[in-house]
C-alpha cells in the first residue's frame, strides 16, 4: 500500500480527453493505477482507453466509486475543477498545471482542509507508489531510476527527481512511494507533511528529500526531525546553491526573500537535526549504502 496512491485507489482523471490527459491515462494504467472514470463536461458517453467518461465529478463518484483525482485542466480552471470534486466526495488529488493563480491555491487549500483532502501540486510530477500505482508524470517504466524498495522520496523537482532516484537504484535499492510536491509558490501539501507519513510507512526505512532555494520547508523539515516528528534517516540535497539572494531561480517557488530560504540556511538547520545533507545528486546512492536498511 502507497502513502498517495496503492493499486487499489480508485482514480479519476479530469480532462481525460485532451491530449496531456489521454497520453497520462495510457501510462497510468500501465503502471497499476485503477483508474474508474475520467470527467470531461460535454463528452458524457465517451471513453477513453476503456475508461467511462463523465461529465461531472458527482457522477462518476456516484457510479464509480472514485476517491482521487488527477487534475489535466489549465491552471486558469484548476479551481472549478478541484471544487467540483471535493464537493463530491474527493479526498486526494494531483494538480498538475503550473502557474495556477496565488489566490485561487489558497482558497482550494482552505476548503481541502476542511474536507480533510490531500492536494500535491500545483506543478508537480505527481506520486507514484513504485511497482503499484501512479498518479501524474512519474516515468515508473525506467527501471534504470525506479524500482521497489525501502526509500521514500519527496521532491519539489521533477527532473533532479529521476535523477537522485537513479543514484538510489544505482545503490542497489528502490523506492516505497515517490511524492512530488511542486514548485509554485503555493503548495497544497508541504514537505513535513509528506515527512509524516514515511514516519507511518512500515515499508519505508529512509528517505530521501529533493529540496532547493526559496521558501521555508526544508527549515520546517529540521524542525520536525528536532521536535521527534520523523525519526527516519533523511538525506538531502539541495539544489540552488549558487542562487544569489532575491533572486528567483527555475520554480516560481524558488525565491529567497527576507533572509530565509538559502540553501546555506537550509543545510545548516538540516544538519544540526541530523540529516545527511549531500552536495551532488550520486552522493545519495554511497550514503544510503553506509546506512544499514
């Protein structure tokens, strides 16, 4: 069983028949995923793959008993989209679209919490629970980067992700569940989140965290490992080293403002709590193979 997604949640996809969303769905379902329906307003009756399609959410839970969602709508839309499921029932979704509006994030945050939802994203690659299930972009099929194993990953990147799980693979490891949480300035979940829930993973026996310039969840992270929050090794790397102050780098969540959010900062808060902080991504590999897992 997955942290986000096991082989037996039942997904759907909004905007399953547009092109990012049929494409997806194929890979998905390849993967493990048991995706029930897909929802797209006006293309009732048709399917996609073999997968029904709806054109509302409250239907397509009604019929087929859906509990998460992955989003393929653009960013502008990604709230009607989100509200209509959590109105229906959804508990756990996958946002894909970048750029989704500040304010519009915050108001999807609010109500998810009041339904007690999880959101990953907005751009994310999504979550992949290795050799089960996958919502979103995780490319399961390169067995040269994810295979089964006792790593968790959680990541705000979704290249350098592949990358460091390469490096896990390379190891002769493999990974519980992948967990991208995005890189827009406004997340739905955090890292400490996801942290908590590797804490609760029996399977889990480390994790590796993908972290980089701008915000403060890797800060937060440090202080969950000190508080006795996550008790599990943790190594980290983080990406932006070189990024200069007020400047912001690749993700629109990278930004580093008032003295918080440089990686230096990071390192240095993440190492007092005993985490092995790593400067390149083939560090992970040698590290997890010092540690007895």
């Amino acid at each position: 069983m997955g942290i986000i997604v096991s082989s037996e949640t039942r997904v759907l996809v909004q905007g399953i028949t547009g092109r990012e969303g049929t494409f997806w769905t194929e890979q998905m379902l390849k993967s493990g995923t048991q995706i029930v329906a897909g929802v797209t307003p006006g293309k009732e009756g048709e399917n996609v793959l073999g997968v029904p399609v709806y054109g509302s959410v409250r239907k397509a839970v009604r019929e087929k008993g859906c509990e998460a969602s992955v989003v393929f709508v653009p960013p502008a839309f990604s709230k009607d989209a989100v509200f209509e499921a959590l109105d229906a029932g959804i508990t756990t979704f996958v946002i894909l679209a970048e750029h989704v509006p500040v304010h519009d994030m915050l108001e999807m945050k609010t109500f998810a919490s009041e339904k007690g939802a999880i959101i990953l994203g907005p751009n994310t690659a999504g979550s992949a629970t290795i050799g089960e299930a996958m919502m979103g972009f995780v490319p399961f099929w390169l067995d040269y980067v994810y295979r089964p194993g006792p790593i968790g990953v959680v990541t705000r990147s979704g290249s350098l992700t592949n990358e460091v799980s390469s490096h896990i693979v390379n190891a002769g490891l493999g990974q519980t569940s992948v967990i991208g949480i995005g890189g827009d300035p406004v997340p739905g979940t955090r890292t400490v989140d996801v942290l908590r829930l590797f804490e609760k993973d029996d399977k889990t026996a480390a994790v590796v965290l993908v972290g980089e310039a701008g915000g403060t969840m890797e800060e937060e992270a440090a202080e969950l490992i000190q508080k006795g929050g996550f008790t599990k090794p943790l190594v980290v790397f983080l990406a932006g080293r070189t990024a200069p102050p007020e400047k912001q780098m690749g993700h629109a969540g990278a930004i580093i403002t008032g003295g918080k959010g440089s990686v230096e900062g990071k390192m240095q808060a993440l190492q007092e709590a005993g985490a092995k902080v790593v400067m390149k991504p083939a560090e992970v590999g040698s590290i997890l193979e010092q540690m007895s897992l």
